[in-house]
C-alpha cells in the first residue's frame, strides 16, 4: 500500500492559507490591498473583538461582476497576470490569486459586490465552499465581511493572541497602509469605537500628522535625493530628537511596504557621529528603483524583496539620509556617553560623613525630602523647583508650610560627594574611589518606590494649577486605557477629553525638574508595544517605563543636599548596584588599580 497519498482539497486549502493569513491583521492587510487594487479611493474597516470574530472592509473601488465574484474564491484566479512574464515589474500589491480564498477556507465569507450603483452580487461562503448566491442592490465597490475566523482550524485558533493584541496588530497594519497610500481616505473602527478617520493627505509629512501629530511631524526631516536610477524620499527623525519617543520604521520599495533591515541599517548608519551609540532614529523611506531590478515574489506575504543590485540600493539610502541630516551639528546631538563597568560592593568611610537619615521616606519627595532639597546651611538650594518647576505647576508659597508629623532622624554615614559632568556622582572610602550613575541611581529609587505604590494603591502627586493637554496617537491612546488605573496609583490623575486627548490634572513629583507631559507621553510611547500578562509583570513594566522617563537625567546639576538625598535612598533598595534595566550603578576603582595604573606598585 503507497505511503505518500493527496492531500484533500480542504486540507491543502487550510495549508495555503496559513502562508498568507496568519492571524486577522493577515487578513485586513490582504481586503485592503485588494480594495486599493481594484481603484478605491475611500476605504472603511471595522472590526471586533480584534478581529477574531469580525473584519468588514468596504470600499468604492471598481467592483465585480457575478462570474467575476464567483471566481475570485478560486484559488490562483486573478486579474493581475495572464503570464509568468507579467511577474518582472508587477506594480499590484496582489497578484497571486491567494488572499480571498484562503481567508474563504478558514473563515465565513460574504462578498457582496457591483461594478456600478445598483444590481450586485452577495456571495456567502464558509470554509471555502460557497453556499449562496443571490443578486442584491447596492452602491458601486465591494464589501467583504469575514467571520468567526479560524473557526474550521482549532489548532490556528487556539494561537490566536488576547483581543488586545490582535488589535494593535491591526492598528499597526493599518498605519503602515495609511503612511503608504496617502491618496485614500481611511476609517478604521474597533468594537464600534473610531480609531482614526483619515482624509487623502497631500504628503507625508501630513500623513504623518494627522496620524500621530504635528509635534511627531516637525521632529522629522525631508528626505529627498536621487542617485543613478535609485530615488529615496520620506522623513528622518532629528538627531536631537531620537530618543525621546517610540520609534517608527517604515520602509516601501516601489510602493509595497516591506520588512528590510538592510535599508534601515544603512539609514541609520548616516547618524553615526551624530547620535548617541545605542539610539535607534525613526525612518520612513520610500525607495524607488527600475521594476527590473527587484523581486517582489520572494515570500508568501510579499513583506521581503530581492535586489538586483542591493549595495547600490543601500549606498543611495544612506547617502540620502546623510544629506537631509547635513544641516546639523554632530556634536550638538552627541550628549553625553555614559561611562559603565562591573559593579562592586562598597561600604562609607568612617571620617568626614554626616548623620543625616529620616527613618521613613516621604514617597512624594523621592530625593527623601518633599519640596526642595537643602544644601549644607540648610537653605533651599539654588536649582530647586522655583527655576525647574514643569509647565502648569502652581509657584511656591511664599510663607513656610505647615509640617506635620515631622520624622525623626536615624544615623546613616553620607561621605562628601562631588559631581563629575553632571552625570556621576563620586566620592572615596576605605576600599578606593566610587563613581555613583545619577540616572541610573534614580531610576533605581523610582523604580522600587513605583512598585510598591502599584502593589499598595497609594497615590502622591501634586495638583497642577493649569492642567496639561495631551493628544495622543491612536495607539498611545489604546495604551493609555490599558493601564488607565495603574498610573492613577502612580499620581497620574488623568480626564478623558474627546477622542484621544487628555486632561493631566495632577502628577507625580519625583524631583524639582520633573517634566510631567514629557514623562506622560513617553511612558505612553513605550508602552504603546506592551503585551497582555499577568498583572505583577504588567506592574514591573508599567514602573520600570515610568522611573526611567521621570529620573533625573545626566546633565542635570544636583545640589549637595540632592546627592545626599539619593545616596540615601539608593542605600534603601533592595537592589542597589543595577537599574531596572540590569546596567550597573555604581563602579569602583580600587586604591590598587590607581597605584598600579600611576605605576606605583
């Protein structure tokens, strides 16, 4: 008896399509494009429950007509190619004749379609068998409703992610499309909720503001260059500005969007000199080459492309790059590179220290004090938060405040300590000379102080005399709503305000220089990529995000009753050597290593 047996149609049909549907974004991706091939110049999605139980594109494209609707569900059937020549320089996003039957053969399926306002064609289908056809009335274009997918393929089903993240996934792909065709009016909706509804945009830079906002826009370059046959257009982020939010990366060769880290890397490689090593810039790059010269059929979702020539491709994006980022000084962008090392136990000396240890914090003065540190006459230093007070706080009473419940002090050795550029603090004990991260150190403070206010409820923060806007993104937004409760325990006391904007009406106040918006809307950004979990990760990451945007920066100038203030508190931590991201804090050099490196041993 043979071994080796055919398959069953409907077996090779849920095959195939786990190539080009892999999970609902899969599908929104595949019924945009084709509406976008069939000539559309408005395209509506909705979807619920991230798309797993519903996915309904509409469009006023070009529309079918009944044999026309009836072979677009058989596989390989499609209007795009006639012979395996019209593969060099196909210019469609689809070609293939895939995408429609392999979301019929895992999904139900409704096409109705006319190619001219009034009769039309319903087609419904499940698990890619048709089982009705009927004439309909409607409007010129098509309207595919896709439902219960993956409901015939349990095992593709059960690896379906949280309705969450399905829908950033959808989010996400929806971006991409909007940033691509800036010549189609998009509307996408979740769950009866608009995330966005974009008029044809002009250029973009426009696109791009209207999507995520004009202060992401102007953050941006122009690209623009051509060199031999290879033109490079697009936005790159300002060196000065790379760092401060989430980063964005498109890419689209010949109109496609696709994955290559070759482009990128060459992109970023034009930021060398210009940024901090480590910093990762936003790029969105369109590239444009002879049809001939690249591959589009290369991968299943046709996310990847062949070069013919890939070097000369990668030249002409760095070269681009470099010249649209020429205007600016390197060294202005450089900042300030952070010195790092094994960690190692230390221990203050005996001489030359001051008691000066409350025995229990004031969590709203995450220096150890609440308000403005003091120096060594006990007066307000001279940086405190009369000069460093963020946008919308209310000014210092010019009487002194009322104190109660004032904590009596418990010894603790605090050696002198002395800044070195603003960014380490230094100071000398019995084993050698100690250089103390100030970031970094207080990031680690925030970060175990955060997680117990997430575990515990507390909530200090300061009232702002003039609440904060912000305008968010659509996925900044959805970030928001996910951990909505979560910050409000940090002392984000934050309104709803219309669409994805936000009153901040009170903050947390970790230091005098505490920016709150910017802390805010970074936080956001990078949590915008956050994944579902469990709620104790979820709350590490929440804090983590939040202590590393709201520490103190390098740069910043600490008086001596602030360097005290954090010594103190880094001496407090569980973990007091690395920050939250596992980078050390603190570096010794022993009196050994100095002598030997003075070539006195």
């Amino acid at each position: 008896m043979p071994r080796i047996a055919v398959l069953p149609s409907a077996v090779a049909d849920q095959i195939a399509a786990g190539e080009v549907v892999e999970r609902p974004s899969s599908a929104v991706k595949e019924l945009v494009e084709n509406a976008l091939d069939a000539g559309a110049t408005a395209v509506d999605v909705s979807v619920e429950d991230g798309g797993r139980q519903l996915i309904r594109v509409s469009d006023d494209g070009s529309g079918m007509v009944r044999d026309d609707a009836l072979l677009a569900l058989e596989r390989h059937a499609t209007s795009k190619i006639r012979v395996a020549l019209d593969l060099v320089g196909v210019a469609s996003f689809g070609f293939r004749g895939e995408a429609l039957p392999a979301i019929c053969s895992v999904s139900r399926l409704v096409v109705e379609t006319a190619p001219d306002d009034g009769a039309g064609t319903a087609v419904h289908a499940a698990g890619g068998t048709i089982q009705e056809v009927r004439d309909i009335a409607r409007r010129r274009g098509t309207t595919v409703v896709v439902s219960q997918l993956f409901y015939n393929a349990p095992a593709r089903q059960k690896f379906l992610r949280g309705p969450r993240s399905e829908w950033r996934s959808i989010l996400e792909t929806m971006t991409t499309i909007a940033l691509n065709r800036r010549d189609v009016r998009l509307t996408l909706t979740h769950d009866g909720k608009c995330a966005f509804a974009l008029p044809a945009a002009a250029s973009l830079r426009d696109r791009v503001a209207a999507l995520w906002g004009s202060a992401v826009a102007d953050r941006m370059v122009d690209v623009e260059d051509v060199r031999g046959t290879v033109q490079v257009s697009g936005l790159a982020e300002r060196p000065g500005d790379v760092g401060t939010a989430s980063r964005r990366t498109f890419i689209t060769v010949n109109g496609r969007v696709v994955r290559d880290n070759g482009i990128l890397r060459a992109a970023e490689t034009a930021y060398r000199s210009t940024i901090t090593a480590g910093l990762r810039p936003s790029l969105l790059l369109e590239v444009v080459v002879p049809a001939n010269s690249v591959d589009v059929n290369v991968h299943p979702a046709k996310a990847e492309v062949r070069f013919l020539d890939r070097w000369t491709v990668e030249r002409a994006v760095e070269e681009a790059v470099r010249r649209a980022l020429g205007t600016f000084d390197a060294s202005a962008a450089l900042g300030i590179r952070r010195w790092s090392a094994n960690g190692a136990a230390w221990a203050p000396a005996a001489a030359d220290v001051e008691l000066l240890r409350p025995a229990a914090h004031d969590a709203a003065g995450l220096f150890g004090e609440q308000g403005a540190a003091r120096d060594d006459g006990g007066q307000a230093s001279s940086d405190s938060a009369v000069n460093g007070r963020p946008r919308g706080m209310p000014p210092e009473p010019e009487f002194p405040p009322v104190v109660a419940d004032v904590v009596p002090l418990a010894p603790i050795v605090v050696p002198p300590l002395m800044q070195l550029r603003r960014t380490w603090m230094m100071f000398e004990h019995d084993e050698g000379m100690v250089l103390i991260d100030q970031h970094s150190a207080h990031e680690r403070v925030l970060y175990e102080r955060f997680m117990g206010m997430l575990e515990r409820g507390e909530a200090p923060s300061q009232r702002l005399l003039f609440p904060l806007t912000l305008h968010l993104t659509p996925a900044e937004g959805d970030a928001f709503e996910a951990h909505r409760e979560l910050l409000a325990r940090l002392g984000f006391e934050v309104d709803g305000f219309g669409g994805h904007t936000l009153l901040v009406n009170s903050v947390p106040m970790p230091h005098p220089r505490f920016d709150a918006e910017r802390c805010l809307r970074e936080t956001l950004a990078a949590l915008t990529g956050d994944r579902e979990g469990a709620a104790h990760a979820k709350h590490e990451r929440l804090a983590a995000t939040v202590a590393c945007k709201a520490a103190v920066k390098a740069g910043d100038e600490l008086s001596q009753g602030e360097m005290r203030a954090l010594f103190i508190a880094l001496g407090d931590t569980r973990l007091p050597a690395h920050d939250v991201h596992g980078r050390s804090t603190i570096v010794q050099l022993s009196w050994p290593e100095l002598e030997r490196r003075f070539g006195r041993q």
